[in-house]
C-alpha cells in the first residue's frame, strides 16, 4: 500500500500514476463467489446442465480485477473517502494468476452542491497477450 495520502487538491486532471502489476488468485476469487449462491445452469429446454467444477475453468470475477488493490498500490487516501459511483467495461476475460498492469489516471474533478468529486480511470491489461481486459471509470467524493 502507498504511504502517500492525497487531498482533493493534490489531484490534476490527466495526471496518470505509475502502473502497478499484480494478479488475482483463483482461490481469492472462489472465495467471492462463494459469497453468492447460484441456481444450475440451464440450457434450452430448461434442462440443467451439470458441470463438474473441478473441469471448469472459471475467468476472475470483474469486480476482483478492477478492485482497489491497484488503486492503494497508487495512493493512499484520507478517512471519509466515499465511493460514489463506478462503471466497468470489461473487454477480454481474465483467468487465475495472469499478470495485470493497471494504469490509474484523474479523469475529472468538480464540485457539486458543495462536495468534491474525483473521476478516475483504471485501464487494466493482461501483460502476456498485452490485452486490454478492463476499464473502470470510478467516481469518489473526498472529505471536506
């Protein structure tokens, strides 16, 4: 995790920070899906198609790549930062243990009814096919 606490001020739009690399473990990513519970599959017809799970190869959830891993590997942020909003665009699966560069950059930032607002965007590839498998537009309001 970055040392480097930031305040609204400290961002500039189209400030891009230093890529980060890392990947995701399948086990990290069982471990969220099992969070949820799933009704079997079906196919047309309305049969349920068994699959057995050791013969399945699941991609990594998209809310476990775009995480916030990258983002606390860029900055740190003071207490009070709030989570306003997100958009993920994914663009190619991503499977277990792949090595990722995340590049985070200021899209925007404003005021709106007296509260700041910071716009990043996290482009997140796959470094073995050089792939670009996520974007993330991620909207958070700072403490006064």
């Amino acid at each position: 995790m970055h040392n480097n606490i930031l305040v609204y001020d400290d961002f500039e739009i189209d400030f891009c920070f230093p890529p980060h690399h890392y990947s995701v473990a399948g086990t990290d990513n069982d471990e969220f899906l099992n969070l949820f519970s799933y009704s079997p599959l079906k196919i047309a017809g309305d049969k349920e198609l068994e699959l057995q799970s050791q013969h399945v190869v699941r991609p990594i959830h998209p809310i476990m790549v775009g995480s916030f891993q990258p983002q606390h590997a860029a900055f740190a942020w003071p207490t009070g930062v709030l989570h306003a909003k997100e958009k993920m665009t994914m663009t190619a699966p991503v499977y277990a243990g792949e090595t990722l560069e995340s590049r985070i950059c200021v899209k925007d930032k404003y005021l709106k009814n007296e509260k700041k607002f910071v716009v990043l965007e996290m482009q997140i590839k796959k470094l073995e096919t050089n792939t670009m498998a996520l974007t993330v537009e991620r909207t958070l309001v700072w403490p006064k």
